[in-house]
C-alpha cells in the first residue's frame, strides 16, 4: 500500500512538472535562432545589402534639386549624418585629421566657368551643393543646398596667385590664417592642386597679396567668366584653355544597389571609416558654443584675418591687413543660403 502511495505521488509530480514546462513554452513561444549580421565590406565599413536609394540617378552637373533628400543615401557611405544648430542635419566626411574641402582635385574650364573636380565618389555633391563648416568637436562638416554651381567658394587673385576658400553659411567667414584657404601659383593653376599648393602654413602670407574678384568673377552663373579670368590663366600657365561641358567633368559614379566603392577616393580616409547608413536623424540636437560652428581651428587660432570666430576663452580675431577686404557673409536663405547670384568676394 505504501508502495502504490508513493507511486502515485512521484506521478502527479511528474505531471505537474510537465504543466509547468509547457506552460512556459506557451508563455514564451519557440526559441527563434536569429540569423546573423551580413559581412562588413572591407572597403566601406557597411553590409553589402544595405538598401541605399538609388532608384534614381543622381542629378546631372548644372541641374538645381527640388529637395535635399536626394543626398541622404548617397552621401551615407562616405560619411556620417548629424545635426548642427541652427543649420539641421549635416554630413560629416570620413577623412583624415588635416583634411580640407576644395583641395583634393582641380580646376577645370566649363561652360559655367572654373569648376572643380574631385575624384571622390561624393564630390558631385558636396562641392556644387551646399555650403561648407568648421565647428570644434565636429570638424568640417557639409551643410546640404539645392543649387548647384560650379563650386561655393570665394576667390582671390593677383601677384601670380589664385586662392580660394569654401563659403560658409549665413554670417560665417574665414580669416586669412584659416586652413580652409588654399592657394596655388597661377601657372599651375590647371594643375591637380595637391601637387601644387602653397604649404597651409604659407598660405596666410600669400593672401594679403591678392585681391577679392567681383563681378561676373565672383558670381555663380552660366555665363563662363567664373574665376579667375580665362585670358590672364592661359597667359600664366603658356596653354590655351577652352570651355568644356561641366556634365563631361562632373560625373556622380555609376549607382548600384549595394553599397558604393570607396575606391580611387583622392581624400584621405580615417583609419575606420564611419559608414552611418540611412537617412539622419537628430542625435542629440547637437548645439555648438558661440563661434564653435564659425570656421574656428582648435590648432592654432587664425589671425589676421576676418572675424570669424571667437574662440572659447579667447578675443576676436585681428581685422584683415589694409586692403584685403574678406569675403562677405552669405546671403540667402534654407540650408546654405544658395543663390545662383550669391557667391563670391562680394555676394556670399
């Protein structure tokens, strides 16, 4: 009797075990083993079937866009997305400490005037669009427009000099010890500028030596006369130079469904490249201090030159020499204040 009292015990437990286990099954569902992650590529530090938006061909050179949307996808890769007050979401480029915009390629002669050319898979974007930024713990950073032009800079020229430098956005300029300016001797104008160029740290003492180019020399248009003047270049560099078509030069690389090629990129990559995909989001409403998102260099303060910037802790920087007017703030409104009659010494 005892014997079958303790048979039937253990078997309720057994039973009521088995409720418990199934019940929790029933709770929890079926283990799911999740598939792994895709492979990184090597070359751009994201997944192979990351879907980039590339229905549509990236707008030919010359053509204005309706919507800044056009460069989130295609910008991703290269880059990272981030929000910059007041002027929203911005992309950050994947280089090397001591890079800088419009430096990396050359000048070419098109139907709008000097062009520049970059090799870079996002140069089609970031160098005819838009406006360029310099803010502490952020670095250059690319603030989207919808018009395009043959480059947004400001030009100087004269004592067997060119030089340039990217404009900033509204109220935002560059004194003339900032690394953003870069000057080339005018006979090699034509020339790939890295091979050419006045070492930064010289560049400040060239600048006072030249002069601001107004007019059709500084204004954005379809007219040729952008730049430089076409006769004093060819003299300089012993070449004619005759326009091309800016679409010939200007090219955005062929778009696939996979994620692009950071090959034959001319800018150097940081050791990891950062590879954000997707369209951005605000990460924190990022907000500079005054003057940390107006051109100011943590690496020795530029002086002489424009107001613009004042560092944390620091005085405003000196006024230009006498004579050496800086370029004006830029004009307009959106997101780089793009106008296709606001560039230049006297517009931007």
């Amino acid at each position: 009797m005892r014997r079958f009292r303790n048979i039937v015990i253990l078997s309720l437990a057994a039973l009521a075990a088995g409720c418990i286990v199934e019940q929790g099954q029933v709770r929890d569902g079926p283990p799911v083993e999740s598939p792994p992650p895709p492979p990184m590529t090597a070359d751009t530090g994201v997944s192979p079937d990351s879907s980039y938006d590339y229905a549509q061909p990236a707008p030919p050179a010359g053509t204005d866009v309706s919507s800044d949307a056009v460069f989130y996808d295609r910008l991703s890769p290269y880059g990272s997305w981030t929000y910059v007050a007041p002027y929203g979401h911005v992309w950050v480029p994947a280089v090397n400490y001591g890079w800088r915009p419009y430096y990396y390629g050359r000048w070419v002669l098109t139907d709008w005037g000097w062009t520049f050319v970059s090799d870079d898979p996002w140069g089609w974007a970031a160098y005819h669009y838009g406006r360029w930024n310099f803010g502490v713990g952020v670095g250059w950073y690319w603030i989207p427009g919808t018009v395009w032009a043959p480059a947004w800079v400001s030009w100087r020229y004269g004592g067997g000099y060119a030089a340039w430098c990217p404009l900033g956005p509204r109220g935002v300029v560059f004194g003339y010890r900032h690394p953003a300016w870069v000057a080339v001797p005018e006979q090699h104008f034509t020339r790939p500028i890295t091979a050419v160029a006045v070492p930064a740290q010289r560049t400040a003492g060239v600048i006072p030596s030249t002069q601001p180019l107004t007019g059709p020399h500084a204004t954005v248009a379809r007219s040729g006369a952008f730049g430089p003047p076409v006769a004093s270049v060819s003299r300089a560099t012993g070449q004619p130079v005759r326009p091309v078509a800016a679409a010939s030069v200007v090219r955005a690389r062929p778009t696939t469904t996979s994620a692009p090629s950071r090959a034959g990129m001319q800018s150097p990559l940081q050791p990891r490249a950062r590879g954000d995909v997707g369209r951005p989001t605000p990460r924190g409403g990022y907000s500079p201090r005054p003057g940390a998102a107006s051109g100011y260099w943590p690496h020795g303060a530029p002086q002489g030159g424009a107001p613009h910037a004042t560092p944390p802790g620091g005085a405003p920087h000196a006024a230009p020499p006498a004579g050496a007017a800086p370029h004006a703030a830029p004009s307009g409104g959106g997101h780089g204040g793009d106008h296709p009659h606001a560039a230049g010494a006297r517009t931007k």
